[in-house]
C-alpha cells in the first residue's frame, strides 16, 4: 500500500534538529494538513511552529518515558503517519567498563521505537489505515566497527521493524524501515566520509511512504546495502512469512 503526504497528519519524533526536523519540513511542503512535531525540549520547536501555526503542533516526547508517549499518542490520536526518528549514537568500546551509552543506546533506539509501536498502533487500528515508519539504519543490517553498540541496537530495531510488519500484516498499516547511510547531522559530526542533506534524504523517505516501499535506502552510499539487502535479509522475511501462512 502507499500513503499520500498531501493531506496527510503526521507525527515526528526527534524533530527538533537533524534528519527529523528535514522530514518536517519536507511534509509541510509537500502538502501535509499537520505535523505533530516532538521533541524533549518543546522551545526548539518554536521557530515551526510561528512559521507554519496551526499546521504545526509541538509535543513535549522523551521516547524513554511510557507517560510522555502515551500522553503524545492521546494527544495525536488523528495522526496516520508515524515517524519513530529520535535516536541516540556513541562509539562505546564493548569491552569498556562504562556501557551506560550502549544501555542507553538501545533505551532510546529499540525500546523507546517499541514503546511508540505499542502506544501508536491502536490509534491506527481505530482509522483502519496508516504508516509506522522507523527510522532505522545500515548500520542495523551490519556491525560498523566504530559504533559497534549503536549497530546492535539498530539490529533490535531492525527486527522489531520487520517482527512489527509480519504481526501488522493484513490490518491496514504498512510497517516501514528506513535505511539512511551518513548524513550531514550531529549525530555523524565525526564520520569523515561524504555524507547526504537531510533535506535530500526527508525527501526520499518521503518519496518511499508515497511509493509502498517496504523499505527506504536513502542515499548513495545505504543504496550499495539494497540489492544485497533483497538478497538476503528480505528473501529470509518472505520465506518466515511463508511458513507462518502454512501454520
Ligand atoms: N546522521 C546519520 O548519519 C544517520 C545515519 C543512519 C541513521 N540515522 C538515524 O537517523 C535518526 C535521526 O538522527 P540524526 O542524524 O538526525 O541525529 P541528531 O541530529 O543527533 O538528532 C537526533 C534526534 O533524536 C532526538 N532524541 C535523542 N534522544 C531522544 C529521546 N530519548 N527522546 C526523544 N528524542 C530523542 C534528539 O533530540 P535532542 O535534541 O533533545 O537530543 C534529536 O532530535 C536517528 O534514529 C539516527 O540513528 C542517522
């Protein structure tokens, strides 16, 4: 299926700065009726919406904490187009004696996306349609040796991602994954390779939700994992599909 951005109402979470406050942008250009943009601070938020007023909502979101999503979720409950964008990267060393980033690395990435799923789901159950767009990583397809724990927790996030659309299958709502090489953030601030705009990578994830994808290769270098990616780890998802249709 496929989702149409021109009209559509949105969420974004982590859309403050970086990759999630491009693909905000990006969706009031091309069309949308409202974006709920959130972020843990709110204020950084303000400049959206005293530019595009009612069109942008700010909603307070840190993904770790179950009130403040559940709170978001009531808040937004028109919203059929959910973009799980808020993540967290260190370079934490797996035999350090400190693994708070890596513990933290996955509250945000893979429990703070689950804890989105289970809070988002029942409204889009209730409109009988929608999108949950995770914004995940080729890190997640593969260990990158300079954020090795980060790469882990985007491998959770990455199963969650395709374990959300083998259990969503058939209800309406499409379940997809994206996958974006470097990009100019502050997140890949020490990564010394050519990196993607966020403004060219929003508008291909975009691009992606309007089109059915299942999942979004957003730029030059996530386009090298695609082929590779059908190949394998998507050939392994239809095959489990099969088997759990055969009972
Ligand atoms: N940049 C890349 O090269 C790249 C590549 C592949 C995938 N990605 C993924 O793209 C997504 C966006 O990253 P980015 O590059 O735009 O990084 P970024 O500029 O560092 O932005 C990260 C965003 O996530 C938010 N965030 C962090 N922890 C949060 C929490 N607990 N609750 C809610 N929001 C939280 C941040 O909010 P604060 O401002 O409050 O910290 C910020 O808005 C992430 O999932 C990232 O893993 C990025």
């Amino acid at each position: 299926m496929s989702q149409s951005i021109q009209n559509s109402v949105a969420f974004v979470s982590g859309a403050n700065r970086g990759i999630g406050r491009a693909i905000v942008e990006s969706l009031l250009t091309r069309g949308a009726a409202k974006v709920y943009a959130a972020a843990r601070n709110p204020d950084a938020l303000a400049d959206l919406a005293t530019a595009h007023g009612d069109k942008v909502v700010p909603i307070t979101l840190d993904v770790t904490d179950k009130s403040q999503v559940t709170a978001a979720a009531s808040t937004s409950a028109d919203a059929t187009l959910i973009i799980n964008n808020a993540g967290v990267a260190a370079n934490t060393d797996i035999f350090s004696d400190d693994l708070s980033d890596a513990e933290r690395e996955f509250e945000v990435n893979y429990w703070g996306t689950l804890h989105m799923t289970r809070a988002f789901v029942p409204n889009l159950k209730t409109a009988g349609i929608g999108s949950l767009v995770n914004v995940v990583s080729i890190a997640g397809l593969t260990n990158f040796p300079m954020f090795p724990t980060y790469s882990d927790s985007k491998a959770a996030l990455h199963s969650l991602t395709v374990g959300a659309r083998h259990v969503l299958s058939g209800t309406g709502i499409d379940v997809i994954g994206v996958y974006p090489g470097p990009v100019e953030t502050d997140m890949a601030k020490n990564i010394d390779m050519p990196k993607a705009s966020t403004a060219d990578v929003a508008n291909t994830i975009l691009d992606g939700i309007e089109s059915g994808a299942e999942e979004v290769f957003t730029d030059e270098v996530a386009k090298g994992f695609e082929a590779p990616y059908v190949a394998g780890h998507k050939a392994l998802e239809f095959g489990t599909r099969e088997m759990m249709a055969q009972g």
